[in-house]
C-alpha cells in the first residue's frame, strides 16, 4: 500500500528535502496545478489512494497549525496526522482533524509520556513514528536508541510503525535495508517513508514490508 505524504505550511502543501523546513516551498504536482492541500487531497482520492501522511510543519515547530485544513481534508480522504505530539494532552487539540494522531520520537517529551497516550488512546487511533537522521533516532527532549525504540514497541505493541528517514526526504535515494531489519522481528505493521522510489518498494517488499509512505516520488510522477 502507498500513502501519498503532504507537509502543510501555512496553509499551503510544501515541498523540500533532508527536513531542512526553512527551505521548503509551495508543493508542485502532477495531480493538480495548485498547492491549495485540499484540491490535492481530493485529486488523490480521485487518482485512487485511500489514506494520505499529513505532517503539520506549524505544528511541529510550534509555530501555529493547520488543523482546520486537516479536518476538511479528513472528510475528503482519512488522514494520518503529525502535528508534533509532545505529551498526552496534546491527542485532544487534534484527536477529531485526523483518523490516525502519530507520535513522533522528534517531538515526544518522555518515555511518560510515551506510556500516557498509550494507555489513554486506543492504539489503532496511533501510529508511533521512529524518526531518524544520518541513521540515528531522531529526538528533540530524549536521548534515544534503537534499543530504546524496541523497548518502547515492546512495552506499548504499538498497530502501526512509521520508520521515517527525515535526512532521505526528497532525495529519492532509496532507503537503508539495515535499518529496516532491525525491526523485522516485531508483531507490527511497518510503514516505511523517507526517499522511498519504485526500487525501494520492490527491494523492501522482500523483506515483508508493504506499506510505504510516498511524496517526492508521486508528486513528480514517477510512481
């Protein structure tokens, strides 16, 4: 399965590449010639997709959001939504913009707070985001490893895994097979994103993963 990835930024769907946000620009696409979100969104439900990856960049950075864009764009098409979870208490600013909320390692607080919005939510309603850059976890308020990552899919069997490789976004270099075997012995979905192109899916798809988050690739029409 293929979930098309839009960033939003002020209001706009964005585009860039190895998460350096301050650099993106308004988003062009194949499927529309606007980068209004919402005229793309409903492009790629006409184009036959079922889900779509919104990463809120306002959110994440703490800068403002966007999540009344999210909620039209959730009636259109089911949203899986990172706007920069930090602790529990934040799944309810956002809980009714999204069917799925992600929690991040970029921006989750505290292993507590790891284990709140677990117990407080039901997990089909989360997908937990392994974020890396250069190969390590990516955490702006913990000092994380893989080994902490497992501990943490362990403790909470968590349905869905996003291995995002922030420094791979926008590149279409493919993506680490090391990395990804790593979690090969874990009774969860993976969901893979970060550079992903036609070869990566092939190559992946050997290794048990079949569900890929997909941006630069799509929207340039290459897949």
């Amino acid at each position: 399965m293929i979930t098309p990835v839009l960033d939003l930024k002020n209001g706009l769907a964005v585009a860039g590449k190895s998460g350096k946000r301050e650099t993106y620009k308004p988003l062009k696409t194949v499927f529309t010639n606007s980068s209004d979100p919402l005229k793309i969104a409903e492009a790629l439900k006409t184009a036959g997709y079922s889900e779509l990856y919104i990463a809120d960049l306002d959110s994440i950075e703490g800068t403002g959001s966007n999540h009344e864009i999210v909620k039209k764009i959730n009636k259109t098409i089911p949203v899986m939504l990172d706007a920069g979870i930090t602790k529990h208490q934040d799944i309810e600013a956002v809980v009714d913009s999204a069917e799925k909320i992600i929690v991040a390692t970029e921006t989750l607080e505290s292993m507590e707070e790891i284990g709140q919005i677990f117990s407080l939510n039901s997990k089909n309603s989360l997908v937990l985001s392994v974020d890396l850059v250069g190969g390590e976890v990516l955490s702006k308020n913990m000092k994380l490893n893989f080994e902490d990552v497992m501990g943490i899919i362990e403790k909470h069997n968590p349905a869905e895994v996003i291995i995002l490789d922030v420094s791979r976004v926008g590149t279409n270099s493919g993506f680490d097979e090391a990395v990804v075997d790593r979690f090969k012995h874990t009774d969860t979905q993976l969901i893979v994103g970060g550079g992903v192109t036609k070869t990566t899916i092939k190559e992946l798809g050997k290794l048990g993963v079949n569900k890929f988050l997909v941006g630069t690739a799509i929207h340039n029409g290459d897949l």
